[in-house]
C-alpha cells in the first residue's frame, strides 16, 4: 500500500487530538510568522524593496566623508556635463525642530529644495498643477508628502515654523502643496532660495553649498558609468564625492543599526531550531501513545515503510498549515506596518514576496520531515508482538 | 496539603526527552530577551561612564550636537577668562576647544565603511577625560599625528598603529592607542585641534568647548554665567546629561529585539501548554490516586503548575546561559545626534538575567495554567477509568 493512499488516515490521524494539532500549529505559526518578517525585513534592509523606474535612475551625490559635509554649488555645472546625465537638483538637510523634539513623532526629514526642479527629480511624486506653482511663487512656500500631512492634520496654508540647529535661524514656512508619495514616507520640501536669503539677512554665511545633488541618468543602463565618472572627476579636490543609487543610498543607512545582518541571522537561527523542537516534541508524544494502534496497523499489512511514510506526513501537513498561517499573519503585520509611525521608514516596503512564502513553506516542510523523523523510525520499526503488547 | 516538589522533579526527569525540548524552547526565547538587554546594558553602561561630573559641554545655542554647534574663537577666549574654571597641574585653566569631524573607515562588521568621529583637541582635552595611552604614544603638536580609542583599534583593520587614515587634505599616521574607560571616548580618533581644524579651514572657530568647574557649588553658577552671557550666545549643558541623552540611539535594536523575544514567547507557551496538557493527560490514574488519597482540587493544581514553572525555570537557566558569552563583545551602533558609531561592549547583568528568568516563568504560568486547571478539575472516578 502507498503512502499517497493513506492520505485521508494521515488527515485524520493529524487531527485526532485536536487541543494539541492547535496548539503545536499555533506555535508554528507564530514562530514562522516571526521568521517571514525577519526574512522580509533582510531583504528590504538589505537588497532594498522593490525600485520604481523613477528610483531606478536616480543618483544621490554627497560628500564622500560623510553627509554633514557640504559640497560646493559649482558642482552642477560640472555634474552636467557629465554624458548620460539627464538632470541635476540639489537638496538641503535641515535638521532643526518642529514644536517640541523630544516627542520623536515629531522628527521627519525635512529639505531645501528649488520648486522648479523638485518634481522632475520625483516623477513619481503626484501633486495638483495649482499647488505645484504656489510653491515656484511662494517664497516661504513649503510642500509636505500626504502621509506627513495627514500625520499632524495639516491642510494647505498651515503655519509651519522649523527651529534651526545646523542653521541658526528659524524658517517660517507656509503649507502650500500636498503631494501622494507612493511609498507612504514621511518628507517636506521647503524653498531652497528662502533658506539662503534668510541665512544672509541673519548675517551668518553665504549658503554657497548643498549637502546633495539629485542627479537623474538618462537610462538605468548608464547609472553605474555616470556614478563612477562623478567620483572620479572630484576625487582630488578638496570636496571629494560619494555617488550613488538611490537604492545603495539608503541600503548605506543600515548600518547606523548596529550589526543587523548578525542579530537577524541569529534569531532566524534560534527561531528555526525553536520550531524544529516544538513539532519534535509533538509528534514524538503522538507516536508514542499509539504504539499499539501501530502494531494493529502492521497486522493488517501495512509494511514498515507506508507506516514511515504516514508518521513524516502528519509531520508534515501540520507544519505546512502552520507555515502558511504564519505567512498571512506575517502579511497581516506588513500591511499594519504600512501605516505605522515607524522611524525606519524602509521598513514600510516589507512584504511577504512569492520567494519568501516559498521558502518559508520549505522550511516548515523539512521542519516538519525531519522532526517526524526519529520517532516514526522507531514505531516503524518496533516489532509487531512488542507493539500489540505495548501499555501506557 | 501541598504534593511534594519532588513528585514534580521525578516526573520531569522520567519524560526527560519533552522536558528538554520544551525547556531549549523556552531558554532560547530567553536568550534572545537577554541578549537584547545586554545591548541596552552596554550601550547604558558606556554612556553613564562617559563624562565628569563637574564638566559642561559649551555648544551654540539651540545645538543639540556637537557636530551641528559652532563656538568662535573670540567666545573661547572670552570664556576661558571664567573665574569659576578648574585648573590644571600647570595653571592653565581647564577648558579645551574641539571641533568634530567625521571620517568613513571600513570596519570588520561593515566593509562598506562606518563614520567614525574625529575630535581635534588640545592636551588639556585629553587631560579633562581622564584618557590613558595604551600602545604607542600620543600625538605631537605640529605633525600630522591621531591617536585612536581602543574599540577603534579593535574594530577597524585600518586604524592601527603606524597605518595612515586619509582625511581632510591628506594622510594622518596613527601613532597611538588611548583607553578611556568604560566610556564612548573609546569608539573616537583624537588629533590636535590646530591641524586639523586648517585641514577644515576652521581655523576661527571650533565646534564645542569643554569645561570643568572647581567643585560642586560653582558647577551651577558657572553654567547660569555662561548660558546668560550674550557675546557667547552658547548654551553649557553638563557632560553626563549629554551624554546619557544618547542612549536612545540603542532605541530601534531595543525594540526589535523585545518585539522578537515577545513573540518567541508567544510560541513557547503555546509549546509548553502542550507538554503540560500531555503530562497531564498521561497521569489521568494518578491524578485520581492523589485524590483518593485526600489532595485537594487546589493542590492538584499548585502541582502542575509548580511542574511547570520547574519546566520553564530550567529553559530560564538554559537561556542565561545561552547568552552569557556574548558578555564583553564589542560592538558598534550609529548615532544620528553624532553621525558616527558609538562603539560598546555587551553587558550580561545580574538584572538582565533575573529578567529573563521571570520571563521564563511567566510563559510557564501560561503555559501551565490551563492544563493544570484541567487536570484539578477531573472527576475521581472518570480519572482512575481512564487508561
């Protein structure tokens, strides 16, 4: 007789204990769920989410040191003559507070930015015609993601005032424009040039530079080429430059994390050897008490080999419903996720991608193989008289 | 009448298979809590011994960061005229103008390169942290000379000894390895202010000022003085206040590894509520015997319960365990009030251990609790029938 015959007595042996099929499927699920996000939460950390063609041909300059390093305005000219370079923005971080810093919610990136390129470097950014030119007229005009908006209750025409730290001065911005940014991430964009003539009026410095250039290649093609002439071009000088994709940009931020890549390696670890013993457990207690049921099993002509094969099954189908649990579970907090106030905002591209759910389904499989494994070899191979005999 | 704890014992030494596996479960789950919290502990640790008492951090008003704050020369002067200042052995007055840069090095953990934070100071800056040299020397005035902390040492391939660190308008010999302590100074690379500070064309301004009051009593008055007086237009905060402010740079790891240990523990419950359900169920005759005898609903409860706990106890001390080596391994995190890593060691506190003992035992209430109330809720009769 073949296993895949015995599939309804593998169903139904699977849920004879019910309170324990739920509870060790319960426990899967949780641990599984908790691996898919650790799985999720590498790749989206560590290879990126998914790149839009916007994002795909977008490249951040920075000073190579470090980001609180300025580099000089008279690099445009230069980056633009660079051949594959389609067009240059710049940016400037301001740091600074917005009513009371020591509430973390109330941290987001804010940025000096030209209106009239803004949104040629962000495509992707959508955002009505009427408010796109209040804020290339308004010179305290300010623009805010909808996430960010919706956030603090903002409408168009709020008074926003940003308390300098970097810059000694105080920004009184106007809202102007709302704009849908599709990965939900916090970010305002203020004036660039209201930046630089209040830094002048203040009488501190001539702002003669910007933290980061926004340089747009014109083929995904040539981005490599196009960051390798730009750091090439300023290595000697006295501003020497870190290019890069947009991607590799904030993959660099990870590290700031302490050393992810080993801590997730180690949970995933520790959590994968956690399951392998709760279904362990499991199915060495359910063979256990049906030794006899074995031995009766065997006197009907079941060979050693089906009755193998039926213990890794039950194995198997209750880890598999456990695995693929834990995977809507894990896809139910990746959606939650989304909407969540969370400082690391890469983390809101999390997802349960088809590689994911197949490879955790995997594991839950061979968990659920190998755990069965020890104890249906002994009741595979336990003597018929010996079972029949067995109490207890 | 309480059932002997013994009777407990026994019954998991005899199931010692489950036992072990439920209790790895459990002290793995442990593990991870501790682990998590000797990364909080250390990153505490580090920071509360960073910093003198008596010292204040003179920063740019409305700087919350060295690395943002910029204080002129004409300022220093000024201020270091304060009759409240400590001096030292040689009568200077004992406040020490640094600026802060950064420099990205590759380090064991990140190839791709971290930022590491280079303080240019003057001797009394080193004198003012209490900092001893450890391999080599310290760096000379007028030569292009650091010195580098000895996390730094430890961490980065390129920062040793005799290597050269490009940055700024060209190359630094490292000559030197310093120990400051317990404290985050360990994780910085020091030069001489007056070097570096034209490398960066600062040559009229520096980023901080570091001073020391002469005792307790003044430490207040000199700050009031400095942070009232308008030609400074700087803001003095005590050192230790600065730095144990960040401590929540550690906030994001802390978090995800409390969220991880929490769920763990959800499916660790489930685990041991499994073994108790089936420990109970196989001693169905003997719950009935001990009721026969005369224990009451309520003992046989504390006794599966207690059983339990001794379950979870031993995958609590497991999961200590588990976790002690990582004690004293160095590691670095990022900080976004600095831009640059703060390096610390791990610290496996007494504290952090109890945590995860109690932890362990509530997922054994949890675990227990319903099997246990099965079990004292059995009928006599029906129980001494089962098989």
């Amino acid at each position: 007789m073949n296993v895949i015959n015995c599939l309804p007595l593998i169903t139904k042996n699977s849920f004879r204990n019910r309170r324990r099929s739920a509870l060790t499927i319960g426990s899967l699920m949780v641990s599984l769920c908790l691996l898919v996000l650790l799985m999720a939460m590498y790749k989206v950390l560590f290879y990126g989410g998914e790149q839009t063609p916007a994002q795909a041909v977008r490249i951040l300059m920075r000073h190579k040191v470090s980001l609180a390093q300025p580099l000089p305005l008279a690099y445009e000219g230069k980056i633009r003559q660079v051949p594959g370079v389609k067009a240059v923005s710049l940016r400037q971080w301001f740091g600074g507070t917005y009513r009371d810093a020591r509430d973390t919610r109330n941290f987001f990136p804010r940025f000096g930015a030209r209106p009239r390129d803004l949104f040629i470097a962000y495509p992707e950014y959508e955002i009505p015609e009427e408010q796109k030119q209040a804020f290339e007229r308004e010179r305290t005009g300010c623009v805010a993601s909808k996430h960010l908006a919706e956030k603090f209750g903002w409408q168009p025409g709020e008074r926003i005032t940003l308390v300098g730290d970097i810059f000694p001065i105080t920004l009184e911005l106007k809202l102007v424009g709302i704009f849908d940014e599709p990965n939900k991430f916090d970010i305002l964009f203020f004036n660039w040039d209201y930046l630089r003539d209040s830094l002048k009026a203040a009488g501190t410095f001539d702002l003669d530079f910007t933290s980061q250039y926004l340089v747009l290649a014109d083929s995904p093609d040539n981005v490599s080429r196009v960051v390798k002439t730009i750091d090439d071009m300023f290595d000697n000088s006295p501003f020497p430059t870190k290019t890069e994709s947009e991607l590799a940009f904030v993959l660099s931020f990870v590290g700031f994390l302490g050393n992810l890549k080993l801590f997730l390696l180690a949970i995933g670890g520790a959590v994968t050897f956690t399951i392998l013993l709760v279904s362990a457990n499991t199915l060495s207690m359910s063979v256990r008490e049906r030794i006899r049921e074995v031995g009766v099993l065997k006197t009907l002509g079941f060979t050693p080999g089906t009755i193998f094969g039926i213990l890794l099954g039950e194995g198997a189908m209750i880890a598999i419903i456990g695995g693929a649990l834990g995977c809507a579970m894990a896809q139910g907090f990746c959606v939650m996720l989304r909407n969540a106030p969370i400082p690391i905002q890469q983390l809101k591209a999390m997802n349960v991608t088809p590689l994911i759910f197949a490879i955790s389904l995997l594991i839950a499989l061979l968990v659920g193989l190998i755990s069965a494994m020890v104890p249906a070899a002994g009741a595979a191979r336990r003597p018929i008289l010996d079972s029949l005999r067995h109490t207890g | 009448m309480a059932i002997p704890i013994a009777y407990n014992l026994r019954n998991l030494v005899v199931r010692k298979t489950t036992t072990v596996m439920t209790a790895v479960g459990i002290g793995l789950t442990v593990a991870v809590l501790v682990a998590d919290l000797a990364l909080v502990e250390g990153l505490r640790t580090a920071f509360k011994a960073t910093g003198h008492p008596l010292q204040l951090v003179v920063m740019r008003k409305g700087s919350n960061a060295e690395l943002n704050s910029t204080v002129t020369l004409e300022a220093f002067q000024i201020l270091k005229a304060e009759p409240r200042l400590a001096v030292n052995e040689a009568r200077e007055p004992m406040a020490s103008p640094e600026t802060l840069t950064i420099v990205n090095l590759p380090s064991v953990d990140s190839p791709a390169g971290m930022n590491l934070t280079v303080r240019a100071m003057s001797q009394v800056g080193v004198e003012m942290r209490g900092a001893k040299i450890k391999q080599g020397r310290w760096f000379q005035s007028g030569q292009r000379e650091i010195v580098v902390g000895k996390s730094v040492a430890k961490r980065y391939p390129n920062a040793q000894p005799g290597k050269l660190v490009r940055f700024g308008r060209g190359e630094w010999e490292v000559v030197g390895v310093f120990d400051a302590g317990e404290s985050t100074f360990n994780g910085e690379i020091w030069g001489e202010l007056n070097q570096i500070g034209a490398d960066f064309n600062r040559q009229d301004t520096v980023s901080s000022v570091l001073v020391r009051a002469t005792d307790a009593a003044s430490l207040q008055g000199l700050k009031n003085s400095l942070n009232d007086d308008r030609r400074l237009g700087v803001e003095a905060m005590p050192e230790r206040e600065y730095y144990e402010l960040q401590t929540s740079s550690g906030a994001p790891l802390q978090i995800f590894g409390l969220l991880v240990a929490v769920i763990m523990a959800v499916g660790s419950s489930f685990a041991a509520m499994n073994t108790m359900y089936a420990a109970v169920a196989r001693r169905a005759k003997e719950i009935g015997t001990l009721r026969v005898l005369g224990f009451s609903r309520g003992s046989i409860l504390l006794s599966f319960l207690i059983e339990s706990l001794l379950l979870a106890l031993i995958g609590g001390v497991f999961g200590c365990l588990l976790a002690l080596p990582i004690n004293g391994v160095t590691t670095g995190i990022g900080s976004f009030a600095t831009f640059s890593e703060i390096a610390f060691d791990f610290r496996v506190s007494p504290s952090g251990m109890l945590a995860g003992i109690i932890f362990a035992l509530v997922v054994g209430v949890i675990g227990g609790l319903f099997p246990a109330g099965s079990a004292a809720r059995k009928e006599i009769l029906t129980a001494l029938r089962e098989i």
